[in-house]
C-alpha cells in the first residue's frame, strides 16, 4: 500500500519511505532520512539528518529528531540516529545523533517509550523496551540496558551506564553507573535497593529473584573487604545465577564513571 502524506508535509524526494508510512500535516523529513513500513508521523514532527527509524515506529507532535548534537564540539560529521522498530515517541521528545568523539552513532532499541519531553543525546546507546517517562534527560554517551524505566524529571550524567532492568526513580540527578535490576532515587541518586517489582513485571522466577538478593546483600550490605573482592565472593558462591552473572559482568566491566552505591550504614 502506498505511503499518505499530508498536502502540508515537506518531505524531501530523496528520503526514503517503506510501505504504507503516514505523515502528518506540518511535518518535515530530510533527504536523508530513512522511515521504515508503517511509521506514523502524527504532525508537526521534523526528522533531520542521517536518521533511520524502524517500523511501526509512531512520532507524536513536535517531536525532533535527528538535529545536529548539542556538543560544542560537533563539526558537522556524518553521524548517524538510529531507532527500532515500535518506538512510541510522544510529544517534544527530541533525539540528536552521534559524534566523532562517541562512535558517530546514537542508538534506540526496539519497544520503547519516551514520553513528553524526553532527550536522548549524542552518541547514547540504548536497549531494548526502555522508558523515559516525561522530562527524563540522558546527557551525552549514556548507555542504558533493556528494560531500564527512568521516572520523570530524572536526569543522569554523561559517560553512565543503565544496568537492564534498573529502575531510576523521579527528579533523580544519577552521576554514576546503576547496577542492573538496581533501584535508585534522590536528588542525587543513591541505590536503595533492588527492582523486585519490576523483575517480577517480567517474570522471573522467584528463585531467580531470592538468589539476585542474596548476591545484592552480600555486594552491599556486608561492608567486608573492598567492591572488587565482593564481587569475586558473589560470583563464586551464585556462579550459576544468569541473572548474578549480568550483575557480576556489570561491575567488572567498569567504566569512567564510578559505581552508585547505598549510603554507607546500610543496603537501602
């Protein structure tokens, strides 16, 4: 079925449309934008530069993607945004591809959801079925795991990583890397504990589930030995846990930012 566009869309002739695509009154897509079988733009959307959205895809008004980074540093290089299949994109979410200093490519799974006002900036790199509930900010070259929720408000600093499965609760500043399955909140975010209800949304099995708490108490709530022996200990006693070798993984894997931790007297 041929694509429905708007009399008052301005679509360039070299973009490129899958089948079926609607494009809204008002909106504007540039030449070298790609929109896969059946993207939805409802109206009043612009999508620029090297921007490749995947199918079924629907983009609410005055959204913008695809705009040139807010990075001083950003000279104009061919860099790319790239969003999965089924993303819903509400309202004045905007999304700004890659960097030279990044990878050259910002990337969106598959599934998920940015509600108003959402950014996502240069050069993140995020999974599959996360949601950034309204106003939530990713600076520059975040990562953020598959099922990561960020509350609305939140706002998390550049060069973090989002375990999968981390929760990120509202009006939370986040400065350093959460744990997957990881619950933090505050003005200046702490860990407070592990996402029970949202493993549980997922269903893991409650062993699954008792076994991750278990390596969570004894990561955090011990307070014997330094993190890197700790870490050593968990991964010999629940070796056989998926779900406590992700978080082993996670953790060995360190980053430029440090790890957020609880408060010191406690898990929570």
């Amino acid at each position: 079925m041929a694509s429905t566009i708007h009399p008052s869309a301005v679509v360039d002739p070299a973009a490129t449309l899958g089948a079926e695509v609607e494009i809204g009154p008002f909106s504007w897509v540039g030449p070298e934008v790609a929109l896969g079988d059946r993207v939805r733009l409802i109206s009043h959307v612009t999508i620029s530069g090297r921007t490749r959205i995947g199918p079924d895809t629907v983009v609410y008004p005055f959204a913008s993607l695809g705009h040139p980074p807010q990075d001083l540093k950003y000279g104009g290089e061919a860099s790319e945004l790239v969003i999965g299949a089924r993303t819903r994109i509400r309202e004045q979410v905007t999304m700004n591809p890659g960097t030279s200093g990044g990878g050259m490519v910002t990337s969106v799974g598959d599934d998920g959801l940015f509600m108003v006002g959402a950014h996502v900036a240069h050069d993140c790199r995020l999974g599959n079925q996360v949601i950034l509930a309204n106003n939530a900010t990713l600076a520059g070259h975040v990562e953020v795991g598959d099922h990561a929720i960020l509350g609305g408000l939140s706002a998390v600093h550049q060069f973090v990583r989002i375990g999968a499965h981390a929760m990120i609760g509202g009006m939370s500043g986040v400065e350093h890397d959460v744990i997957p399955f990881g619950l933090v909140m505050g003005d200046r975010a702490r860990l407070v504990g592990l996402n029970l209800v949202g493993l549980e949304r997922c269903g893991v099995d409650r062993e699954e589930i008792r076994v991750l708490r278990a390596a969570y108490g004894q990561l955090f709530g011990s307070g014997e030995g330094v993190l890197a022996e700790r870490v050593e200990a968990v991964a010999d006693a629940h070796g056989g846990s998926a779900l406590v070798g992700q978080l082993v993984a996670f953790i060995r894997n360190r980053a430029s930012r440090s790890l957020l931790q609880p408060r010191a007297g406690g898990t929570g």
